[in-house]
C-alpha cells in the first residue's frame, strides 16, 4: 500500500489527512496518509529515515522553503514563490513543487469570481504574496493594505512585484480609498479561535464587487459575512485548501477531479472541520 504523509511543526489539527483520504477515495486508490510532527532540526534525518517509505508528502510550516535544497529539483511553481508544499518520490528521487496559487486560482473559478480589474489584497505574509502575485500576473492592479506600523512590509511585497514587471499600490488599512472587483484577506484575522473580528468592515467591503478569504476556519469568518450581508459573491478559505490537495494529486500520479466531486469534499471538509473545533 502506498504511504502519504503531510509534514509540518506543530501539526495540530491538519485538515490534509481528511481531504487526500476523500480524494485517494474517490479515485479507488488505498492509501494511508497520516500526519507526521517534524521538528526543523531533524528534517534531513527524517527524510531518509521516518518519510523513507512515504511515495509523496505534503508541507507545511515551518518546512516549506528549508526542504527545497533537500530535494532533487522543484518545478516553475516553487521558484516563483521559493516555497514547496508538496513532494513526490520517484525512482528513489524527490521532487517538489507549490500548489497554493492554483488552489487559490481555482477557488476563484468554480466559483465564478473573475481575477481582473482592480484588486485588494489585505496583509502582506506568506498568502498575500501568493495571492498579489497571482493577482498581477492575471493583469489585475494590486493594492496591498497592511497595518500602519507593517507598511515596510507592504512596499517590500510591492517592490517584488514592481520586479516582476507588475505595478502596484500600497495603502494603510485605515486609510483604504477607492472600488475594487475583489478583495482577498489575507490575514489571520477572523481566524479561530479569535473569531467575530473582521480586518476591514462594511465601510471598505461595499465598495468591493466580490470578496474571498483566505482563513479557511470559521468557514463564514466575519469577513465573509459582512460581504454576504452587502450581497457580494464570497468565497472562503476551505475552496483554497481543497483545490491546492487535488493539484497534489496530479502531481503525485497525474490525478484530475470534476468541479462536483471538489465541491462535495469542500463541504465534507467544512463539515469535519465544525465536528471537530465546534461539536457541530
Ligand atoms: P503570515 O505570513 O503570518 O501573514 C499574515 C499577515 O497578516 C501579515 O502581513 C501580518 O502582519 C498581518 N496581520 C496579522 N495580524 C493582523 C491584524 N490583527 N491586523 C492586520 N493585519 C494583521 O500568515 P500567512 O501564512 O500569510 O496566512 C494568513 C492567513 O491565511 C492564515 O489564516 C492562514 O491560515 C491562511 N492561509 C490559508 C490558506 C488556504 O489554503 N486557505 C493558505 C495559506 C494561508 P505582521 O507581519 O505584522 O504580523
């Protein structure tokens, strides 16, 4: 049987297990996937020793730029954002590559929110920069939102971007000016367990057509309900996580799923994910 494992430290309550099980189920495919706590200093040793037997893994924090010099080569995906979140082995090799931006790209698409025109991105981490930089390759003009004190951080990301051939904007969030077809949170805001708070409200919110974000637990985060309640399209994080598993899958053994068959995992992972952080 072939072994499947996502890495990270801590691991905590992963969601990978439950989504790569619903997918390899689909497919007919018996597997076992589990979830593997790899402290930072024992990676390598690790690699050859606990994951020796595994035929592909996912990654996650804090491993996702440390594996990539540990691997045999990594694809286009990877390069652009110098960060793996999944890997597979073949003839004795290992190989890498980042779903993140195609799990974003896709939640958009299923869901018909269109990537073009103006578009802002709240925060200026790890998935602002995937998600600005997806942005402005699809042609959108970006403006990064950050907190006062993180502006710094807002033009570096800018700058990335301005060096990639794309213009963008920066803004303090408290000072948000203007209308947009999508604003992405990309921040931890909202986020369990501090739920309740949003990032930005209905005042910035109206003047936007469609909103995604990314914080994937609660699935309706305050974020997510001010759009609803102004009538937005919104999506949630969840679409986000489900479609960067089913690039693995393609990856890992050339995999595909329908549109219908990813929905119905988004819902039974969202369900999972209330059973278990809410005894729902
Ligand atoms: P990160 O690298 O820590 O970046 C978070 C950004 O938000 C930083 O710019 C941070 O500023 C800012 N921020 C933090 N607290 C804030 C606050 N109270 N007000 C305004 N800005 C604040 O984190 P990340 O990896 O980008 O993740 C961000 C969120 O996206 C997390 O909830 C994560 O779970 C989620 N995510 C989801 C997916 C998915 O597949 N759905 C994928 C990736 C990430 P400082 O740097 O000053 O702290």
């Amino acid at each position: 049987m072939e072994k499947y494992a996502v890495i990270g430290h801590p691991i905590g309550h992963t969601m990978s297990p439950f989504i790569h099980k619903a997918l390899f189920a689909i497919k007919g495919i018996d597997i076992e996937y589990s979830a593997l706590d790899i402290d930072p200093s024992s990676l390598t040793e690790d690699l050859n020793g606990r994951m020796a037997d595994l035929n592909g893994f996912n990654v996650t924090i804090p491993h996702k730029e440390r594996i990539i010099p540990l691997l045999h080569s990594v694809d286009e995906s990877a390069k652009k954002y110098n960060a793996v979140n999944c890997v597979k082995r073949e003839n004795g090799k290992l190989y890498g590559c980042s779903t993140d931006a195609y799990g974003f790209l896709k939640a958009l698409e299923a869901n018909n929110i269109p990537l073009k025109g103006d578009v802002l991105v709240l925060g200026a981490g790890g998935a602002a920069r995937t998600l600005a930089r997806e942005a402005a390759d699809n042609g959108c003009f970006v403006t990064i939102a950050v907190r006062e004190a993180d502006l710094d951080k807002a033009l570096e990301l800018k700058d990335w971007l301005t060096a990639c051939g794309k213009d963008a904007n920066t803004a303090a969030l408290s000072e948000i000016d203007g209308t947009f077809d999508l604003c992405v949170n990309a921040t931890p805001v909202g986020m369990y367990p501090h739920t309740g708070v949003s990032v930005v409200g209905a005042e910035v919110l109206k003047n936007c057509s469609a909103v995604f974000d990314a914080v994937y637990n609660p699935r309706e985060t305050e974020f997510l309900k001010i759009a609803n309640s102004l009538g937005l399209k919104a999506v949630g994080g969840m679409a986000m996580l489900v479609w960067q598993a089913v690039k693995a899958h393609e990856f890992w053994y050339g995999g595909t799923f329908e549109v219908s068959e990813v929905k119905e995992i988004i819902e039974a992972a969202n369900e999972e994910m209330e059973r278990i952080f809410y005894e729902k």
